[in-house]
C-alpha cells in the first residue's frame, strides 16, 4: 500500500509549515498542494492560494493537514477546506487549538502541534519494523 498524498493548508507560509512539508516529503509522502512553493517576494496575498484550482488538487489527495496557526482572519477559509474534504470523505488532519465542530467527525484527526503529528508519523513508519525486530530478537 503506498503512502497518501497530503494537501497541506495553513493561513500562510510559516516555518512550522515548511518543516512540515519537508518532513512528510522526507518520510514519503507526497504532497498534492502546491500554493506553499510560489516565490514568497512575488507579493502574493496570502488568502490568494483559496481558489478553484487549489479545492481540485486538495480532491486528488487523500488527506487534508491543516495547520491552524492563531491567525483569526484565516479561519472561514480553514474551515471551508476542512468541510470539502470532509464532503469528499477525506482525511482532515487539525494542527493546532481544536475547532469543536470538528472534533465531533471520526475522520478528523486533531494533533496539539505540527511536531507531535510528525512523531506520530515516525511511529507509525517505524513501528512495524521495530516490532519485526522485537520478534527476530526474541527467536
């Protein structure tokens, strides 16, 4: 089975969200969002990247990580992207303070920061060749 590809949503480009993006990418995930790899000095308004071109790469993916920020003035749009993920029965992945709506749907997960969700990731990579190797040990 191979890995799924991530759409990645934030308010804006961050450090948090770079780290995330190279991460996945590092563990072999794809990433099926392109808005984050624009030239920065290009003056792009950061609500630009909301747009019918951005909701068509988001259904190609299987998943949606969402990285909430504290940026208030983004949250319709977070939101908006959560909730057509949702109605197309894919994975939302919530990083940061819970949105209570949210957390009442199973196919929400919710991680405090992007760096526990990256550990979970690890864990769910590695443990199983960790648990072959508790095996092989105990032979």
């Amino acid at each position: 089975m191979s890995n799924p590809m991530f759409y990645l949503e934030a308010p804006g480009v961050t450090q948090d969200l770079l780290t995330l993006k190279w991460s996945l990418r590092a563990a072999g995930y794809a990433i099926g969002s392109t808005w984050h790899d624009t030239d920065m000095n290009t003056g792009l308004p950061r609500q630009d990247h909301w747009s019918t071109r951005r909701v068509e790469q988001l259904q190609a993916c299987e998943a949606l990580v969402v990285l909430s920020g504290k940026a208030e003035d983004a949250a319709r749009e977070l939101g908006l992207m959560a909730g057509i993920a949702l109605a197309r029965g894919l994975r939302v992945i919530w990083l940061g303070p819970p949105v209570p709506m949210l957390s009442a749907f199973r196919a929400v997960e919710l991680f405090q920061t992007a760096e526990d969700f990256r550990k979970h990731l690890l864990h769910q990579q590695y443990s199983p060749a960790l648990a072959l190797t508790d095996e092989s040990l105990a032979a």
